[in-house]
C-alpha cells in the first residue's frame, strides 16, 4: 500500500532528478574565482582533507546530504547510498524520518542504512516541527552519530498539504537540550542571512548548515506538485539567498570558535568543494548531484565518481598551497560584480 507521504517522498526523487536532467544545476560559486598562485610551495603527499570537531571527525570535508527513506523505492535508494557511503567513507544524511515516526513499517527504509554501514557516520533527520522526543527516537532508530533539524518555511508554504505554522526556535533548543548527539541546523535549499545564524550561534547550535539556492529548488519541486493552487508559482522559484550569498552572510556574523558552517546547494564539482570552504565552509553537502550519477548510473559509477572527487580536492588543496582546511581562509579570491555588490550592501554597519 502506497501512502500519500509515501508517495510524496517518490514524487520529491522523479521531479529532482527530472529536473536535474533538463538543466543541471549551475553553482553560484561559479561567481566566484579563486586567485592562481604559481608558487605554492605545497606537496601531494602532505595534504590532509580531514574535517575535524571537537565532536567528531571525518576524513573528507564533504557528505552525503538527506534526501531518501520512507517508501520502497527511495528505501532502495538508501541502501545503495549507504553501501557507496561505507566504500567511500564519507558522512551520509537520511531523508526526514518523519513519515517513520508515524508509520513503523516504513522504518525498514532507513534502518537500512545503518544495516549497510554498521560503523559509518550516520546522520538522523527531522523537521524543525518536532520536539525533542521525536528527535531522540529518530536518533536511536539508527543509531545515528548526529542529527539534522531541517527548516524548511518556503518549501512548506509552496507545499500545498505544507506546514502553515513556524514556531520552532523552541524545538531547537528543547531538541539542543536533549538528544545525545550532535545537532546541525540546515535549509533545504534557500539559504540563510546573518541575523539567522547569530539566533542559531546564540540557541549554542555549532553545526549550521546554510543549505542555499542554486541547485535543488524545492520551490520549483512543490509547485510543480501543487496541483490545488490557481496560480502559476513560478514566482518563487529564486526565493531565497544562493549557496554563494549564504557564504558572505556567515562571513558577516561575528566569529565564535565553536561554530561550524557547513554549506550545500548545487555543489557539482570538487572545485565549488574547495571554494565554498575558501568562502569560510568547513564542510560541504551533496545531494542532487549525488543522486543524479546513482540514478543514471548505478553505485559503482556514484563510488568511482566520490573517489574521484576525494583524490581530486586533495590535488586542488596542493594547487592553492593548501595543507588542512586551516589553511584555506588566507587563499585569496575575488567576487563577481554581482556577487561583490551583495556584499558591499549586506555588510554590517555595526
Ligand atoms: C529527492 C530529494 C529529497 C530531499 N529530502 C530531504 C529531506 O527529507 N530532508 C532534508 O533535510 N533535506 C532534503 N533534501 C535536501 C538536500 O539535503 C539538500 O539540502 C538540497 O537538495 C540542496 O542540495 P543539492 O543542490 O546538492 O541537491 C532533499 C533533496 C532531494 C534531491
């Protein structure tokens, strides 16, 4: 049996993909360079790509970001994402578990992931909607070493069966509060703005990841599926501030050690990896990209590919003298026009 949440997890992975195939993503961190040095005194073999917290460690700065679980076909998805995420060492999110929190047979669809990769990094995942209850349970189905809370208003509010209420700064802290692991804020895909990341900072969030426009629009996702609505929405669909504008928004906040900038949106090279964690990212995300290879291709094809990306930043790090992420902040870069005049009109006055 085919439930209507089930159903909605299926149309999510066509329509991205579907997207995707008609026009590939373009990363807004194409609209930033990074500055050629042709001496950078750096060796191949000394090059670390470690990304390391206080309450983790993993030996690639970049994941697998959420995007499946809860129905058979995107349950299939999962356990091939976990078997490439167990080859390729890398982090990997599940999809919003929500749907398993209501429906215990569609549990299966994520524990999988966990049955695939007994020692992998493992990341839960939940609306902001939820309270900590909820949070711990979605933890411990899979025994999960971290949680994401994903916040979502635009998508919910083009959603036609969407959220129609966003209290949930209080569900943060509840969930901060209690859970057992460490906890990551993300957007799905409309960035954030300096204001937002001081609220998450001042709440004690380390983890924040800016999830920005320019790869997967859940706006264009949702509207498409909003049957119901009697107007195009076609109005939405460059809502919010690009992965790129996210990157400058963070750089404007004031700094504080223990917080952690992850950024995902629209990453499809090793390169806009390296950028982004030029622009101050100690990780990155990867989601639609990811699926697209495993969905036209296969998981050998998505395994060979991480593989490559994985010994191609290390080569990237060595281009710009780089031997930890450390080092990254001081590689110089310059903006486009466009991207340099949202900068010069989101600094901070104060
Ligand atoms: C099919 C699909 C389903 C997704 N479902 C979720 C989800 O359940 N929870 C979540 O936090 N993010 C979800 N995402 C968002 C991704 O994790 C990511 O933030 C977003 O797609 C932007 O990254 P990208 O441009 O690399 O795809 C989903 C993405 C895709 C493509």
């Amino acid at each position: 049996m085919t439930s209507e949440h089930m159903h909605r997890k299926d149309e999510h992975l066509a329509l991205a993909e579907a997207h995707y195939r008609h026009a590939r993503p373009q990363s807004s961190l194409n609209g930033m360079r990074i500055i050629h040095r042709p001496l950078p005194e750096s060796r191949l073999d000394q090059v670390d790509l470690t990304f390391k917290t206080p309450d983790f460690t993993w030996p690639y700065p970049f994941y697998i970001e959420a995007m499946t679980g809860g129905s058979p076909r995107t349950g299939k998805l999962n356990t091939q994402l976990a078997q490439v995420a167990k080859e390729t060492q890398l982090a990997m999110a599940v999809g919003s578990q929500s749907i398993a929190l209501k429906d215990a047979s569609t549990r299966q669809y994520f524990t999988n992931v966990r049955k695939e990769n007994p020692d992998g990094f493992i990341i839960a995942n939940l609306g902001a909607g939820h309270g900590p209850k909820a949070a711990q349970m979605a933890i411990d189905m899979l025994a999960a070493d971290a949680l994401e809370i994903h916040v979502n208003v635009a998508q919910e509010l083009v959603m036609a069966e969407g959220d129609r209420q966003f209290m949930w700064l209080q569900n943060i802290q509840a969930i901060l509060a209690a859970v057992s692991v460490p906890v990551i804020v993300k957007e799905v895909g409309f960035g954030m703005d300096q204001d937002s990341i001081q609220t998450l900072t001042d709440l004690g969030v380390h983890y924040i990841n800016l999830g920005g426009r320019s790869g997967t629009n859940f706006a264009e996702i949702e509207a498409r599926r909003n049957r119901d609505h009697p107007f195009p929405l076609d109005y939405m669909f460059d809502w919010g501030q690009t992965t790129a504008e996210s990157l400058i928004e963070a750089k404007a906040v004031k700094p504080d050690a223990k917080r952690h900038i992850i950024a995902t949106g629209g990453i499809q090279t090793p390169l806009d990896i390296l950028k982004a964690q030029v622009m101050g990212a100690q990780a990155v995300g990867v989601a639609g990209h990811f699926l697209h290879t495993l969905m036209q291709d296969g998981p050998a094809s998505l395994t060979a590919e991480i593989q490559s990306w994985q010994a191609d930043l290390a080569k990237l790090y060595t281009l710009v003298g780089a031997n930890t992420q450390a080092d990254l902040p001081t590689v110089p870069y310059i903006l486009n026009a466009q991207l340099l005049s949202y900068a010069q009109q989101r600094r901070r006055s104060n």
